[in-house]
C-alpha cells in the first residue's frame, strides 16, 4: 500500500507556543487528506479535511483558527496547533486519499504525540 | 447522525482461540464499513471494508467480517489468533469523511 509520513513523530511545547506538524504522501499524489486527533483510550475524531490548492472544512466543534491547515501541494499537508495549551496535548494522525490513482483509500501516517507543558 | 459502536473496550484471548470483535453502526441509506488495526507506534493499517456485494468480507491476515443489515453489525471474526494479533482494532464507516468507533484493544496471551 501507500505510504504516509508525519513529522515529528512527537513534540514537546510550552504554553503559548504554536506548533506544525507536516504529514506528506510518499509515493501518491493526495488530493485530500484528514486530520484526526486520538485522545488516549479513545477513537479518533475527525477534525478536518484538507483539499489540495483550497480551504480546509472542519467539522463541528473544531476552532479552525486554533488549527491552521494548509495543503500547498498534492504531497503536503500542516497543522498548526497555534498558542497550544495543555488542553492541545493529544495524539494527533493524519491520513491521504488518492482519489484519482489506483488507490481510492485512506492511508494513515504515524501520528504525532504533542505534549504541551 | 452516522455513528459506529465498538461494544467491547478490551478482549483478551488465548493464542489459538477463536476472536471475535464487535461493531454496531446506526442505519442509513448507504453503508461503507471498515476494519483498521493500529499496532503499537504504528499507523492505522486497513484490515478489510465493505460497500457492496457479498456479505462476508475476507481481509488480511484471516480475518473476516459480516455484514448484517437486520442487526446493524459488522463483527470482526478470527478462528485462530497469533500473539502477533494483539493490537487495538477501529470499527469505522464513512466513504470521503471516516467515522470511527472507540476501538478495542485484543490482548492475545500465550
């Protein structure tokens, strides 16, 4: 299957700071990727889609201006967890969708452990 | 609203045991359901899915899930499990936006 990377595989922040964390579609272009987040002992919880060359849609209940995201290219999507308190810490998996290759599933990357003191 | 229910949080089971893992989805017009499994420090890898056809879904590494329509489930089924099979398993239905269950983690002991 396809791959999916995310960097950094966890991240440590104080209060206040903002953090981005990439995840990037190895070898398929993905012309829209999600973005969930896991509390611990729990599922994953869709908090937005990432359309390539336009604006994220998230869902509801999700500050959009608390997380920026930004899908530049068909490889690339962030999410910037701006003035990240210690609420933000959770674990935070991206995935991609090929729509238009030999693909037409979800690939998830990693995850990203944010901790914020 | 589409919800998915994993009724079991943790399953423990003996090496060689059959599994299974439970699901339940809230009804609607159109259906497409999956299984993932996430290992320790790993992604989500696609175990099996369903949109149509055939009501018994076979996917990787022995596993299999029904459909039913009647029950509203689409239970994940094992015959014989391998340490190797302890993880923890997402129910989820969706086919642009996933929606996942709260996942059950199966605990397969020697």
């Amino acid at each position: 299957g396809a791959v999916v990377s995310q960097h950094p595989s966890w991240v440590i922040c104080k209060s206040g700071t903002s953090v981005k964390i990439e995840c990037r579609s190895l070898d398929f272009q993905a012309t829209t990727m999600f973005w969930y987040r896991q509390f611990p002992k729990q599922s994953l919880m869709l908090m937005a889609t990432s359309n390539e060359g336009s604006k994220a849609t998230y869902e509801q209940g999700v500050e959009k201006d608390k997380f920026l995201i930004n899908h530049a290219s068909l490889t690339l999507s962030t999410l910037t967890v701006t003035s990240a308190h210690p609420e933000d810490s959770s674990f935070y998996i991206c995935s991609a969708r090929d729509t238009g290759g030999k693909y037409n599933e979800q690939f998830f990357g990693p995850g990203t452990r944010l901790t914020v003191l | 609203a589409q919800s998915v229910t994993q009724l079991d949080s943790q399953v423990p089971v003996f090496e060689e045991a059959p599994v299974e893992l439970r699901c339940n989805y809230s009804s609607s017009v159109s259906v497409y359901l999956f299984w993932y499994v996430q290992y320790p420090n790993q992604g989500l890898q696609l175990l099996l899915k369903y949109l149509s056809g055939s009501t018994l879904v076979k996917g990787i590494n022995g596993f299999e899930a029904e459909f039913n329509k009647s029950q509203t489930s689409f239970h994940l089924r094992k015959p014989s499990v391998h340490i190797s099979d302890t993880a923890e398993y997402f129910c989820g239905r969706g086919f642009n936006k996933f929606y996942f269950g709260s996942g059950t983690k199966l605990n397969v002991k020697p």
